[in-house]
C-alpha cells in the first residue's frame, strides 16, 4: 500500500470553500474573536455588474451590487474573476453598472472606495 491521500469530492469541495473564502477575506481568521496583530488590508479592481445606487443613510442602509474581480494575467492584461457583493456606503456616489471600480474588504463586506467617473465628467 503506497502512503499519500486520496483526494475525493469531499476533500475537493473543502479544498474549494477554504480558498474561496481566503480570497474574499484576506488573512483574517474565520472566527469572530478579537484580532491580535495587524490586519492586511484586501483591495481588488473590479467591473460592476448592476447600478450601485447611492446609500440611504451612511450607517445603517447602504445599497449593495454584483460585481466581478479583475484580476491581472501574466502578460498585464485584466481578465475576469469571482464574483462579489459590493456595499456602498456613500449617500452622494452612484457608479453605473460597467464601470471600473475598487474595493477593499472593511468590517466583513467589500465596500467601494474608488470608481471612474462617466465620460462626460471631469477634475480640474
């Protein structure tokens, strides 16, 4: 009998939920305890899938959207990642479903904190 595992759907979907949940959390332990040490910072470029509307009320009704990670290929291109919810906190930001935006991963939620502006807008 050779030693080793024996790697089966069971332990492929384990596998499977660990790294998903590493990339959506970043080195943060899954439980909810206190953090001792630094916490790394998670930023990703995304493309949004839906309008993401403005907030309600900064604390306590945010909107939400469906955006999709960007991850960047050997050869510096961008291609198509996972799929995450992003959480908008901003009362006076919209962003438009097929714009280029950034979030990072703050209080368990992905919230935006960057976004191109529309073709018609400008910064002096």
């Amino acid at each position: 009998m050779k030693k080793g595992y024996l790697i089966g759907p069971d332990l492929l979907r384990q596998i499977r939920e660990a790294v998903r949940y590493y990339i959506n959390h970043g080195d943060r332990p899954p439980n909810r305890g206190a953090n001792i040490g630094p916490v790394k910072a998670r930023r990703v470029r995304v493309r949004l899938n839906e309008d993401l509307l403005a907030a309600v009320n900064t604390m306590n009704d945010p909107s939400y959207a469906q955006a999709t990670i960007l991850e960047r290929g050997p050869n510096g291109d961008l291609y198509e990642g996972e799929l995450i919810r992003i959480t908008n906190r901003f009362e006076n930001i919209s962003v438009d479903a097929g714009t280029y935006a950034k979030a990072e991963w703050l209080g368990n939620e992905w919230e935006l904190y960057a976004a191109d502006c529309p073709p018609e807008s400008g910064s002096i």
